[in-house]
C-alpha cells in the first residue's frame, strides 16, 4: 500500500558516512565501554595466569600430598605456594581449577559448537521451506526443548561413566533447539525480502540460495554464541557436582566443588575458591559479550 | 487572505540538528502566519525541512533538534519557550496533527476506538468516558468510516490505510483545535482515496472552523486544498502566495523550476515512440487465473479464498513499453510474480516467445530466465546487503554459466560501464551507495544475461525526479541498443503517461481498460480510469469534468467479491445488470478495450457520467 | 471464538504428541540402561533366579512395546505404578529380600506431595525475578544508552556469571551457617523457600533483564510513540498504557524457551538445599533407578511445559492481536 517516497536525505548521508565496514565500527564502540575494558582486562589476566602457572608451580593438581591436605587459601593463613589452600588430599586448589577451567572452556566450546550446527541448519531448512517439513521440524524442536537438560543428562549419562565426549553430546542436544528456533524465525523474515526474490528470479536453486541468506543470517547468531560458552561451562559444571560429569581425577570445577561439599564446615573453600574464579572467569567473558550486544544493537539501529 | 490576529504566527524560526558532533542547519530564518480557517500549504521535496517544521509548529523540538532562534506563536504565546503545562493544554488541544504514515501512528495491539478516546479524556480531562465515547463515534460518522460501532473496537491492523487516515483526522479534530497540522497525509494512499481524503478535510474545515497548515510534498498536492502557498527549499521559505498567483507567475527561481519540473499529463503533446514492430508478440498471457488462501478466523476449519487475480489476458509486443497500471490491491504484484514465474497461475497460460512456460523442463525454464527478468521497487533491499557489488552482478553468470573467472569478470565490467556504474565500485559493499546507484547495480545484474524482456514492478518509484529521468534515458538508451521490451507495473500515471506506448488499467484482479497511451488518457471508456485519472493532483486542466468522477468508498476485499462487475458497488454510472453479469475486456468504439457493459453498448462515459449527475 | 476452541484443539493434540514421545524415549531408554533395578530392590545377595522371577513378576521381561502400552492404559485411569525403592515414609527401601510390594509407595502419592513444594519454590522465585528484573530492564530501555541501561547491563552480567550450586552454598554457607539468619536446609515452614528461591530467581533474572532493555529500546523507536506525544498523550501515559504492552510479547516468549533452565535449576537448588520438592525427588529417583518414578516425573514435566507455553501463546495473542494463532 504505501509507497517509498524519495529517500534522498538518508541516501546522502549513506554515502558520506565513513568506509570502515560495519563489524570494525561495532568492535570500535564496544571497546569504548568500560564495561568491555574491565571484561577484557580480567580475561586476559586469567589467561596469561591459566597458560603459565600450571608450567610454573611445583604444585600437582592430581597427585595426592596427603602432608599438606585442606590447608586454607592464602588470605586465611596459608602458604604461598597454595595460594588458594589444598582440597582434602592435599593437591593445590588454584592448580586444580585451572586446570579445571581449560577442561571447562574445552568442553563447553565443543558443545557450543555442536549445538550451533546442528540448530542452525535444521532452523534455516525450516524456516526457508516452510510447509510440512517446518512442522515436523519445529515438533521435533519442541519436544527436544521439553526435555529439561537435567533429566536428559541423567539418562544419558548414567548409561556408562561419563566421559567429555558424552557430555558434550548432553549440551549440545539440550541447546540446540534454541538455535533452531532463532535461526527459524530469522529465516522466515528474511525469506521474505526482495533480495531473495531477485535470486529466485535469476534461477538461483535453493541450496545457493540459502547459502547467501547464511552469510547474512549466521554471523549475528554466532556471536550469541560466544555467550552460551559462558553458559554451557556452569552447565557443565553442575552436571560435574551431581557427579555425571567429567569424573576424577580429571579436574573440573564441579567435581572438585562436589568433593568440598562434605567439609564445608571446617574447610569451607574447598567449595568455594574454585567457584571463584569460574565466576571471575565467566564474569568477564559476559562483560564483553554483553557490550558487543549492545554495539551491535546500536549499529542495527543507526546510531553508530 | 489576513486576519486581525494570526492563529499561528512564525518568526524568523531557525532549528538545527545534531548528529555524530556536526551541527547543521534544518531551518533557517522562516517566518509565515496563519490565520483564522486559513488554508495555507507548505510544499518542499524531501530534505528541505518540512517534517522538522511540522514539529516546531508544535512546540516540539527535542534532540537531535535543537532550537537555535526565533519563534513560534500561538495566539500570543511562544510555543518554543511554554513550561510543560503551558504546552499541555495546547498540543492535541488547541493545535491538531494528522501524521504522514496513518499504518505507523496507532499502537498495534489496542483497539482503535479505544486509543481516540484516550486521546479525547487525555486533552479534555473533564469529559467523561461515554461522552468520549459518543463524540468519537459522532466524528467516525462525519468521516465516512461505514458501521462505525463495530469499526470502533477493531485494531488498526483492521483499518485500510484510507480509514486509518481518517481515523487520524478523527484524533486530530477530537478537541475542537483551532489549528491543524497535516502532515503530507496523501504521502502513502492510492491516488483515488487520497482524492476522497482531500475532499474530506475540506468538508470539516468548514464544519469545524479550524486553520489548516497543509504541508506537502509536491505543488499539485498543496494546490487541491490550499488557497495559499510557501515554498520550503534547502530550509528556507523561498516564496509564499495565493495559490493561483504562484503558479502561474512564480517569482523566485527555485519555484520557477520546481513548477517547470512538475511533470505533464495533459499537456504532454507528443506521443511517445513506438519502436514496436513484429506481430508475433513475445509474451503472452491468457487466462490467467491466482487464488490464495487465508485462515478464516470466524469459522473453526475454513478457509477464505483471496482471488488475486481473475482471468486476465494480454499480449505484449517485442520492443514495446507496456504499462500496467492500478491501486492498491488490484493484483498488480501478484502478476508481476506470476509472469516472472515465482508462483504459478491456478488456471490459463503464459506463453514466453510462443512457448508455454508451464510444460517447459527445468532446464528450458532455466534458459528461458535468461531471456527475461523483473525488477523491483526497494533498492535497498533488491540487493543483498553483505555482498560487494561487483560478485552481485557476477551472480547471473555463475548461476547460468560455467565462465573462467577472468572471462565473468570482464563481463561484469563492460555491464557496469553500460549502466552507468563507475568500475571502481566493484568490490564495494551496497552500504555506500545511492538508491540510484542501487538500482542500477540491479539493472546490471538484469543486463548481464541480455534478456529481451525486461518487467519492472515499480522500479523507479522510490527515486526522486532528477534520477527518474536519467534512468529512463538509460532505459531508452538500452532499448534502441538491444531491442528490448519493457513491462511497466507503476502507481506512478506520469510515469506511464511520458514512457509507455500502451496501457492496462487494473482493478481487483482484472484488466478493465487496455488501449493506446494517448487514447486512454484522453478518452478513457472505464468509469474508473476516468476516477483514477481524475483524481490525480495536477496543475493543468483535465480534459475531462474530474468532479463528477470521484469516487466513494473503499475497494471491496477480494475476498467477498461481489457477482457481475467488482467495480459497481461504487460506479457512478452503473445500472442494475453492472451487478448480474461480468463484462469482458473488449473493444470499444473510441478505442480502447473496456470491461465495462455500460461503454460497450454504446454512448460514451462522458455523457453517461453527466447524465447520471444531473439526475442525482 | 470458534477459532479460539480449533487453536486449543490443536494445540492439546499436538501437546498429547509431545508427551507420548517424550514418555515412550524415557521409557525405552530406561529399561536400555545397564544396572538392573529388581537387582537393587532385591540386594546384591539374592539368588538370580529369585530375581528373574520377580521381574517377570513385575513385568519387566516383556517385550517393550507391551510393557509401554501397559504403563498407559494405567496411567489413564490415575494409577502411576509404585516406587521401586521408596516406601510410604519416604525411606528407600533397598536390598531387602522381603518383597512385600504393599510396602512400596504410590508414585502418585510421592508426586503429589512434592510437585506442591516446587509450584511454591518456582512461584517464589519467579517474584522475586520480577521484583528484580522488570524495574531495572525497564528503565534500561527507557534511558537507553545512559547510566541505567549499564547498570542493567552490569547487573545481568553477575548474575548470569554466577554458577547456581555456587551460589546456594555460599548463601547457605553465609546466611544459614555463620550468621543463622534464615534457615535453608530442608523444609519445615515456608522461609525455607526463601533463600532457595533467590537463587533460582538470580539465575532466570539476567535473561529477562536482556529481553526487557532490547525489547523497550525497540519500542521506543516506533514512530506511533513520538505521535502519541504529539497527539497530546502525557509521557507517563504513554510508557505505562502504549509502551508495556508493546514490549511485553518477546519477553513472554522467553518465558515458554526458558522454562528448561528454570526446571533445571530448581532441580539443583532443591537438592543443594534438600528442598523435598519434584526436583530432588527426580535426582533421588535416578540414583536409585526408580523407574515407575522416573517415568512419572518425565511426563509431569512434559505435561507442565505443554500447558505453559501454551498458556504463553494464549496471552501473547491476546495481548498483541495481530499474532495469528
């Protein structure tokens, strides 16, 4: 019904506005907020520390010193060279949640990755075709979607002992019918613009299609993405707690916080230092995640 | 026209806007008055101010605007400097606005009449709700919206874009204001409700002694409802006149070349080239039948038919332009996807060259893409946004070709020089372009197959004049070069009047009238081409009587089509067996083809017309 | 209204769908999984022959689909089988030769008395994300881009870096144990919910938090909110009648995608707490291979999340007409 009218003013100021491509202008702003500085700061401090200390301490973070066991961190009276004290067999906590946290990010970046995939393709097919392959799509989505991640991971996972493989399985199948929706509904609306009806029109099959609208489409997906890590490593480490994750002597921060639970009374940071850092590390990954969004929103609405 | 005391009174006003550090100026030094149940209009292309104008007039200039001099005064009070009280009582009050875009002013998820009298109880505390409630109603009434009870509770997305216009000037003049802003209100309406909206507000400005500022985009627009006018350009009121004055003996140079630039329907005198040549024409359509189907929300597993286009048949000739041209919801779009075969017609035939393009293999269909392609409207959308231009363009080849990458390369070179593309572009990304450059990087990516049919669905109407034009030429250009033949599709008759060699009018899914271009638009045989050419603002002399034309009403939906001929629930002339029998597009003494029963057996519309008003 | 009772229709049946899959996939898997459950119920020093007879007893060496089919016409008629492992009391019962069955608990005995206590945690918690979440999302969008859309962001940001167990044992640590403030551990009253509730509500904040700054900014933008200025509305009308509505679908919608979170987390916060809610009974039953339990828990839950995001689509059509059905 309505007809554009001509839009001369916003062409012009198009045209004057700067080269530099839109993602260079987003990364810009969001480095400007403190909130990104502080974010960043804390992540590179934490991996410079997770890269180096393990090389450098003498410490073990598996072999059992019993001499030396539940000694508290150093801000309650403890050596240096346990800096946040020992677990009730003596091996060093700092030592064990870094290592931890590399497991932690490994897994949970094998699982991100997964689960963008998968939902990602399923969604756009979805979304693109539209019809009886959308319904059984989306009905398969949601029935993924009711299976609540706990009581997946139960089932799955007391099959046989843990293993990472199987829990990256667990996470990623628990998340990927999120993707699969956004992706859908991106889709859907994007099917719509005229760009694709061009592609049609010149004979363009689907499949390239498709392919075009995913240059278009993913990017922004991929960088919520960057956020699920930061919560696909609680995930994991809730299910390392309830004792069907990563199993010891491998370290991860929810075996090693399960194993505390029992002296929470008399050696309470066993628990609790290694939930520390995983909350240090993950604060700063969401502090930068967090104002890459809100750039990024800015760049969609114009004001960048 | 003066008053004692002007209602509104502008002085000197200068605003400027903020944006990213620079400050520049919107509107500089503007001073006019209005006075008591004064048309006055304000005309301007896009960027010369008129929307931060409309704001000022209200008071409200907020970042990124910022007030830099002068005044605005209403009745003796500066608008600029009110404390909020003050500007309480006046806005929405004592001083009315209709906005441009009637589909975006209402909130979506509230009934309409609800938001009206919200409105009311908002500007008039004191009134109580069913008082509120009947007022709304009453003015409903006035404004011609039919079954204005049940309209009342229904959700704009209900409203066509007419009655949610009206609706709007229902909000406006709600408290009674003294003034009311309009503005560009007919921006986004069809032509023939845009008339009947026009025609509106001058019935309520008698009824409600209100003074209108009529701000608008073009001069024929200002001049159906204005008696004065101000030319806004670059920020600056350039001149201001009676209307009929400033037409005819325009001071400034500005006005001069905007009133030279308008273009011509009527006095166009020479009728475009016709190149066209074979008789075999080169796309023909028979038949041609589209129903789509929508949920009905009244019954549990029903479905309602939306007959998008009803038996349509035509025939185009190589190196002809064929205009298509019509309103909202006449099928127009829905033809343009069924003849570049992104869906397929229910019933009929689409020849290509001779061939039926439904029997054709894929393959043959893949070819046949070749031979022909459709532009679109929006060139910022047409194209992707994330792909530098020059793969864009290669894109054609890589679909249909398999070419060495030097050889697709240079190709898209020599198109991009043809088109007018500078080569140095290639690998930019669509961001920094123009809407012109835009459009003729999808001219490009048409070209490069060398089609020899070319459908363009409203490609040039979101260009402005200057840009218009040089594309037509470019068009023509290509046309001598190559042979091409061009489909029109455009709400745009000016367009159609300067470029197209025959013309097909259509209304609810049918071609009602077909002919030459100048026969149709001087002896138009369809009572509603004469509405639609009738109700086209323009500063000449129409060669036929416009006022007996107009027409009432809205469309009906094309889902409960009436039996016998879609157009005569509101047709002037029509007579009881317009409502028995469908007529069928055919020829009529005069010229043209007409699917009207009234023209085809005999006597012209004009008299019919005359005669039929005498009697009213 | 007709069309109303055609979108119910479908939507139960397809909800009915979803519940025999997910009930027939638990169902399968569980008797797929090693660990044998008579064996557990029986104890480890019961001859095999015994236990081959009471699992063919039980049931359990019938061809799957049968047992299935069984199961169901049972449950239609209310009765959810009985613990494996739990007897009226709430003790396991384990390793115990005498099989006297009548000492086994109801599973729909054991899942009415908790399913209550978790509605209580779950509606708990939801208020308290509310009371959190809706002020500061909403003056985020409102003053996008200034101080309080950061402090929205700030504060989204530590919640959502929290780890929920972490949480509940340093709040349980710290409020319970050091300070004696508010008692956490299990359930004797309702201010044991408390502190379990704000730890799920800590972690459903930060995404509705998000949902809400984006989704008012956006309205904000539109331009019938600018018009409503001009058409005379005051500014405080317009946020509260024109912009809440508005901004409310896409944070409802979050509601019906996140109710997996919120049940996960209210499965680990009730058993850090030893909350005698669903969710602990879940953790509890899987341990213990309770399969009657288990399989009744899976299709609670399912049921739950069917009727809830239906609910969700009921209330964003009616707040929003133009969503279709």
């Amino acid at each position: 019904m309505s007809t554009t009218s001509p839009t001369d003013a916003t062409s012009a100021s198009l045209a004057t506005a700067k080269e530099r491509s839109a993602a260079r202008r987003m990364w810009a702003v969001a480095s400007s907020y403190t909130q990104f500085r502080i974010g960043l700061t804390i992540f590179v401090i934490l991996a410079i520390v997770t890269i180096v200390w393990p090389l450098l301490s003498s410490a073990s973070a598996t072999k059992l010193m019993i001499a030396d066991r539940a000694m508290p961190p150093i801000f309650l009276g403890g050596r240096w060279d346990h800096i946040l004290g020992t677990d009730q067999l003596g091996r060093d906590l700092l030592l064990r949640s870094l290592i931890g946290l590399q497991n932690s990010i490994a897994i949970a970046l094998a699982a991100v990755i997964l689960m963008f995939v998968i939902g990602s393709v399923i969604g756009m097919i979805a979304g693109f075709f539209g019809g009886w392959l959308d319904i059984i799509l989306m009905r398969l989505t949601d029935a993924q979607l009711s299976i609540p991640l706990i009581i997946l991971a139960i089932t799955i996972l007391t099959v046989s002992r843990p293993t990472p493989a199987g829990v990256i399985l667990v996470l990623a199948l628990s998340g990927w019918p999120t993707y699969s929706r956004v992706t859908r509904s991106i889709t859907l609306s994007e099917r719509r613009k005229e760009y694709v009806r061009g592609a049609q029109i010149l004979g363009a099959s689907s499949f390239r299609i498709m392919l075009l609208m995913a240059q278009l489409i993913l990017p922004p997906i991929a960088f919520v993405a960057v956020l699920d890590v930061a919560r696909m490593m609680i995930y994991e480490a809730i299910l390392g707690f309830i004792g069907i994750g990563v199993q010891p002597p491998i370290p991860s921060f929810g075996n090693v916080m399960a194993d505390g639970r029992k002296y929470l009374i008399n050696a309470w940071w066993i628990a609790t230092m290694p939930g520390v850092l995983l909350f240090t590390s993950l604060l700063s990954i969401n502090l930068m995640g967090a104002s890459l969004e809100r750039a990024r929103n800015r760049l969609y609405k114009g004001t960048i | 026209m003066t008053a004692a005391t002007p209602v509104l009174d502008v002085r000197h006003l200068s605003v400027d806007v903020i944006r990213g550090g620079d400050i520049r100026p919107v509107l500089t030094d503007v001073s006019f008055t209005l006075g008591e149940r004064q048309i006055l209009g304000v005309v301007g292309e896009s960027g010369s101010g008129k929307s931060v104008l409309a704001r000022a007039v209200m008071g409200s200039v907020i970042a990124p605007l910022r007030h830099r001099s002068g005044s605005v005064f209403y009745r003796g009070s500066d608008l600029l400097t009110l404390p909020p009280q003050g500007i309480h009582e006046v806005r929405g009050r004592k001083i009315g606005y209709i906005a441009a875009d009637p589909g975006n002013s209402f909130d979506p998820t509230l009934p309409v009449g609800q938001q009206l009298v919200e409105k009311l109880r908002a500007v008039q505390p004191r009134c109580s709700h069913s008082a509120a409630v009947d007022q709304v109603l009453s003015l409903l009434e006035s404004v011609h919206i039919p079954s204005a009870r049940m309209r009342f509770h229904e959700f704009p997305f209900q409203y066509s874009g007419g009655m949610l216009q009206r609706a709007m000037i229902v909000d406006a003049l709600l408290a009674e204001p003294d003034v009311v802003i309009a503005d560009n209100i007919t921006q986004s309406l069809d032509v023939t409700i845009a008339a009947q909206v026009v025609r509106l507000l001058r019935e309520l400005r008698d009824r409600f002694r209100s003074a209108i500022l009529y701000i608008a985009n073009s001069l024929p627009v200002a001049c159906e409802i204005a008696d004065e006018i101000a030319v806004l350009s670059g920020g600056r009121l350039v001149e201001q006149e009676p209307s009929d004055i400033l037409i005819r003996q325009p001071r400034a140079e500005y006005t001069k070349r905007l009133v030279q630039s308008i273009p011509r329907i009527w006095e166009v005198r020479e009728p475009p080239r016709d190149l066209a040549s074979d008789a075999r024409p080169i796309l023909t359509v028979r038949g041609v039948h589209k129903t789509y189907f929508v949920n009905d929300r009244s019954r549990l597993f029903h479905r309602q038919a939306v007959r998008a286009v009803q038996g349509v048949q035509f025939e185009i000739f190589p190196k002809e332009n064929f205009g298509l041209v019509g309103e909202s919801g006449c099928g127009k779009s829905t033809l343009s996807r069924l003849l570049s075969w992104i869906e397929t017609p229910d019933r009929g035939t689409i020849l290509f060259e001779g061939a039926d393009i439904k029997s054709m293999s894929g393959r043959q269909r893949l070819a046949m893409r070749r031979r022909f392609q459709l532009l679109l409207q929006d060139p910022f959308a047409a194209i992707p946004p994330h792909v530098p231009i020059g793969r864009t363009i290669e894109e054609p080849l890589r679909i249909h070709y398999t070419l060495g990458r030097s050889v697709r390369q240079n190709l898209v070179l020599d198109v991009m020089r043809e088109v007018g593309l500078s080569v140095a572009d290639y690998e930019r990304l669509p961001v920094g372009l123009s809407a012109g450059q835009r459009q003729r990087v999808n001219i490009a990516r048409a070209l490069i197959l060398q089609p020899k049919l070319l459908i363009l669905d409203e490609t040039l109407s979101s260009l402005d004049q200057a840009e218009q034009g040089r594309l037509l030429e470019l068009f023509d250009q290509l046309q001598h070069q190559y042979g091409l033949t061009y489909v029109f599709i455009s709400h745009d008759l000016s367009l159609v009047r300067k470029v197209c060699t025959r013309v097909a009018v259509m209304y609810l899914g049918k071609i009602v009238e077909l002919g030459a271009n100048p026969t149709i638009f001087f002896q138009p045989n369809h009572p509603y081409t004469r509405a639609m050419l009738s109700a086209v603002p323009t500063l000449e002399a129409k060669p036929f009587n416009s006022a007996e034309c107009l027409l009432e009403g809205e469309p009906p939906s094309p889902i409960n089509l009436p039996i016998g001929c879609g157009f005569a629930p509101r047709c002037p002339v029509a007579v009881r067996r317009c409502s028995e029998r469908t007529p069928e597009l055919q020829s009529v003494a005069g010229g043209t083809a007409a699917a009207c029963l009234v023209a085809q057996h005999g006597g012209s519309i004009g008299d019919a017309v005359y005669a039929a008003t005498r009697h009213r | 209204m007709v069309f109303l009772l055609g979108f119910l229709a479908r939507r139960l049946l397809q909800g009915a769908a979803i519940i025999g899959l997910v009930s027939f996939a638990v169902f399968a898997l569980l008797r797929v999984i090693p660990g044998d459950p008579v064996r557990l119920m029986l104890g480890p020093m019961t001859p095999d022959y015994v236990v081959e007879q009471t699992a063919r007893q039980l049931g359990l060496r019938d061809p799957l689909l049968l047992q299935y089919l069984r199961y169901m016409k049972g449950v239609m008629k209310g009765e959810l089988g009985r613990s494996f492992t739990k007897a009226p009391s709430g003790e396991a019962v384990g390793g115990n030769l005498d099989l006297n069955r009548g000492e086994r608990a109801k599973v729909f005995d054991l899942i009415a008395g908790t399913l209550p206590l978790t509605f209580q945690l779950a509606g708990l918690a939801l208020v308290f994300a509310i009371i959190i979440a809706v002020p500061l999302g909403l003056l985020g969008g409102l003053h996008a881009d200034r101080w309080p859309d950061s402090l929205a962001l700030y504060v989204a940001s530590v919640f959502v870096s929290v780890p929920n167990f972490w949480l509940g044992i340093m709040l349980a640590l710290i409020f319970t144990a050091q300070l004696g403030w508010i008692p956490s551990i299990g359930y004797n009253g309702f201010v044991y919910t408390v502190l379990p509730a704000l730890v799920i509500a800590v972690e459903i904040a930060p995404i509705v938090i998000r949902s809400l700054t984006v989704s008012v900014a956006a309205t904000m933008q539109q331009p019938f909110v600018e018009i409503a200025l001009l058409r005379g509305l005051s500014r405080r009308q317009v946020i509260i009648s024109h912009v809440l509505r508005n901004s409310a679908v896409p944070v409802l919608n979050l509601f019906g995608v996140q109710l997996g979170t919120l049940l996960g987390g209210v499965l680990i916060v009730e058993y850090i707490f030893s909350y005698p809610g669903l969710g602990f009974l879940t953790v509890q039953s899987v341990l213990q291979r309770d399969f009657p339990t288990i399989q009744a828990i899976a299709m609670v839950t399912t049921s739950v999340f069917v009727l809830i995001n239906l609910l969700v689509d009921l209330i964003s059509a009616y707040v929003d007409r133009r969503l279709d059905y």
